[in-house]
C-alpha cells in the first residue's frame, strides 16, 4: 500500500517514468493495478507494450486495468491482443476488453476493419464479445466493414449473419435523451423505438432488402425479422415480391 501511494507521487515527476514503468513487475498485484491506472491516465504511448504484457497478468483485476490502459492510449496495434483476450474468464476482465476495443474504433475509425474480423473467429466467445464491441455503435467506417463481410459469400453463413444482425442494428439512431425518462419505472417499459436516421440508415435498408434474396434460409429470415423489426413501409413491395416465390 505506501508503495501505491509514492507511485502516484512519483506521477507528479515526469523524470520518475523510468520508475514507473519498472514497477510493472512489482510481485504484489496492487502496485501492477495502480501502475496501469498511472499510464493510462497519462495516455503514456511508450507504455502500450507494458499493457499488452497485463493483459495475461496471473491476476484478474490487473488484466481489467490492462484492458482499461490499452483503450484510453487507443492505438490500433492492441487490438489483435485484445481480440484474443476476449476470451477472458473474469466477467470485468472481459467487459473492460470489449469496451477497449469500442474505444479504440470510435477514436481511430480505420481500425473498425481490423475490430470486425473477430467475428471471424472458431472461438465462439470471441465472436461474442466482438459483437458486444461493436454494439450500438454508429460510423460509416464500421457499417462498410461489416457490410463487407457480410456480402462475402466465402465466409461461414455464421459469421455473415452475426456480421447481418449488427447492420440491422443500425437502421436508425434513438432519438436524442430530452432529460427525461420514457417512464416513472423504465426499467419495466421497453426502451425508445430507434427512430433518427443517419448517413447509414439507407444503406442498412437496401443491404436488408437484399437479404431476402439470400440462397441461405437462415439469412433470409434474419433480413425479414429486422425489416419487421425496423417497421419500414417501403420494403412491403420486395417482401410481397419474394412471398411468392418462398419455399422455406
């Protein structure tokens, strides 16, 4: 504990970062969690690689800070390490990675692609925690890439309806919190319908319509579940289309 707290006078000395990072490898997991929180508060890049290394600390709360670390620096070179970790055993460990891997897509839009890939993964708990990233998140980097993987016909139908459900996800924006709640007790209520468009919502629509057209049974009831869902009116012409001709 007085090791903890002459790191944070340490943070105060910007000469003392040699230090600092040394204590990494402190045996007690204390000083390893506060030396992460140091870093990461300071956005220090230099200390993206002492991260990357806690993220397979023996101990659970480190790792939870490593994963916190690595996406306040937000640089794109962790996201490999942190799609692996994804298969964290600790239930705040793996929160804290899948939120880094949000963080850093939101800051650094290029690294979306490279954030969607995990949903390539054998690893079902990969995939998981990949879609749980990219939930209720909303740029056009991040639409194309999963529309990408989506329309490649190569991949497993699993990951091109994984890559289909998070698209219709993003058919419209909720609209923007009027500082009240939709009721005296929300969490008995459904949340607001998601009723704003965005500069992805016409895209979303035309992939879904698409969709019903998929060879893939199980695609085609994932592009009819989320028009439903969306409740778009101008997408009645291509469902009577297809009703017709449906043998599933």
């Amino acid at each position: 504990l007085a090791r903890s707290h002459a790191l944070w006078a340490l943070d105060s000395i910007s000469a003392a970062r040699k230090e600092i990072l040394a204590a990494a490898q402190d045996p007690e997991p204390i000083v390893r969690r506060q030396v992460l929180r140091q870093l990461n508060t300071r956005r220090i890049a230099k200390a993206v690689a002492t991260a990357l290394s806690a993220l397979k600390d023996q101990d659970a709360s480190v790792r939870f800070q490593a994963a916190t670390a690595l996406g306040r620096m937000g640089d794109p070179k962790a996201v490999p390490a942190l799609r692996d970790a994804l298969d964290e055993p600790d239930l705040f460990a793996r929160h804290a990675v899948f939120t880094a891997l949000n963080r850093i897509g939101t800051n650094t839009p290029s690294a979306w692609p490279l954030i969607v890939r995990g949903l390539e993964s054998t690893n079902p708990r990969t995939r998981e925690g990949t879609a749980f990233a990219l939930r209720e998140t909303y740029h056009p980097t991040l639409l194309a890439a999963l529309t990408k993987l989506y329309r490649d016909t190569a991949k497993p139908a699993d990951t091109r309806r994984a890559a289909l459900e998070l698209i219709a996800a993003q058919h419209h924006q909720l609209p923007a919190w009027n500082g009240h709640w939709w009721a005296y007790h929300p969490a008995l209520q459904p949340p607001p319908a998601k009723t704003v468009k965005w500069a992805g919502t016409e895209s979303v629509l035309a992939t879904l319509r698409a969709g019903l057209r998929e060879p893939d049974a199980d695609l085609r009831r994932a592009s009819i579940d989320a028009l439903a869902a969306v409740g778009d009116t101008n997408s009645a012409p291509a469902l009577r289309d297809v009703f017709a001709h449906e043998t599933e």
